[in-house]
C-alpha cells in the first residue's frame, strides 16, 4: 500500500473510481467520535473529486438528526448525501397505491411515516427500531395484519446495534418474529437492498462499475455492494471481528485497518491500472 507521503502529495490524483459509498457506523465512527483518520480519509476522497454518499441502517432517527450527530462529530454532510432507510422507506411507500400503514418505528420517526397512516384495512406493517413503542398489542395487531395479506416492510433487518453501553437488539430480531409467524418475507429497503444502494449510486450519476462501497459488516455492506455490482472494501473496525467466525460471509475486493487507509488503497488501485 501507498505510503502516508505518497498519498499527501497526490490529492487529486484518483482514478479508479467516481464515487464511494461509505458506511458511517462503524466505519466512519464508532461509540459517537470519528474513527481515527476518518476526517483525513473522506477529505482526500473530496478534494479526488470523488462523489460521497453516506449509507446508514440507523433507523431509530430522522434523517436531520443524524446529520446533527455527524456534524458534532465534526463531519459535515450534505441533505443529498445522505441515505437512510426512513428515507428508503418513504420512497416506496409512495410508489404503492392506497397506502394504510400499520407503524412499529420509533416514536421520534414515526413523523415521517404518518402521512401513509389512515382508516380501513392494513396495506402494510412497516417495521423499524420500536424499542421505545413496541409491546405484545402492536406486535399482535402487526402479525394479524401481515396474515391478512398487508406487506411486512421492513427498514432495515441487523440482528444487532452497539452503543457504548453494549449490545442491543435489532430491528432484525422483531422482522424474524414477523416473518416466522405470518409465514412470510419481508421487504427490505435498507441494506443490503440493491434498491438501496443503487438510489444512493444513481443519485451520484456514476455508473455502478465505477463506484466503491466501503463498510465494516460483510451481511450488509460488502453483500449489498457486491449485488449493485460495485467494488468493496471492509474495514477491520466496527463488526469486522464479530464476522470472523461466520462461515459463508461475503468477501470485499479488499479489507484494510480503518478507512484511514482507503486513500492508499485507492492509488494502488489507480497503480494496478497503470
């Protein structure tokens, strides 16, 4: 890999790829502060040109809000640059006709989704982070919706999230109770939906053999950059270690310590072309 010198001295020197999709849990920050060089990194990558869009599961918060969260990081991004699966959510939702939406989100999301509420039978059970909502009456209402025919949505499906108070469960744990007992599938709209990721790379006008997801969980996003037909990077922070002793896991192109590293990565990349 590049050395660091080599890499300062070629800023705007890139051109194995047009746009990066980058994780932000556990790829650009972990436990609310920036992974160490993560400012450096993204940096690099704006000044190369390259377009950012900032990929997140996080389904517990408005999409302003996470964007505050970064900015106190010290990260400053864009509306645009940022995708969601509340946003995903959204999105197809108003492609469905006669939408009457059963909600299992969090109160502080459930704004966003409201205007898809209304009287009559249950079109569809939307299911995101409902920690601060969830008791066995609205999953009883979900399930009985869902096996009468409503579409079990899902806005994301991790079996996990960690804080800096530990392990908690997902969103995937309540869509796997769901989908067991209506004997059905849900529908993701977060990742690794291709749906997703492709929203996020068309909106870059790149096409997808020219950009590069980068992300520390292999479930969501190096399988999710892989269907888009994208490179992948891993990052070895984040759920990296948790994976290790998970047979079957997708592999990424290439795996570094921290996305300090893809800047390298990228001229060796550009180097191999040459």
């Amino acid at each position: 890999m590049a050395p660091v010198s080599a890499v300062a001295s070629r800023l705007v020197d890139v051109r194995s790829v047009d746009a990066a999709l980058v994780d932000l849990d556990g790829t650009v920050y972990a436990n609310g502060r920036l992974v160490p060089g993560a400012g450096y990194a993204l940096g690099f990558l704006r000044q190369a040109g390259i377009a950012l869009r900032f990929l997140t599961n996080r389904d517990s918060l408005p999409p302003g809000v996470i964007r505050a969260d970064l900015a106190a990081m010290g990260l400053e991004v864009a509306p645009w640059e940022l995708f969601t699966p509340v946003l995903a959510a959204q999105r197809y939702l108003e492609e469905q006709r006669d939408v009457r939406a059963l909600l299992m989100v969090s109160s502080t999301v459930r704004t966003a989704f409201e205007r898809f509420t209304g009287k009559g039978p249950v079109t569809h059970v939307v299911v995101g982070d409902c920690r601060d909502t969830l008791d066995y009456a609205l999953l009883d209402h979900a399930f009985r919706a869902v096996r009468g025919g409503a579409e079990l949505v899902a806005l994301q499906r991790g079996r996990y999230f960690v804080r800096s108070n530990g392990e908690h469960l997902g969103t995937g744990g309540i869509v796997a109770a769901l989908e067991y007992s209506a004997n059905t599938t849900a529908k993701v709209v977060g990742k690794p939906s291709k749906d997703f990721l492709a929203l996020a790379a068309a909106s870059t006008g790149t096409d997808v053999s020219r950009c590069v997801v980068i992300g520390d969980d292999a479930t969501t996003d190096v399988a999710g950059g892989a269907a888009l037909g994208a490179r992948t990077v891993q990052v070895r922070t984040g759920r990296y270690r948790d994976q290790q002793d998970e047979p079957g896991l997708p592999c990424a192109e290439a795996v570094i310590d921290s996305i300090a590293d893809l800047p390298a990565l990228l001229l060796d990349w550009d180097a191999a072309q040459s």
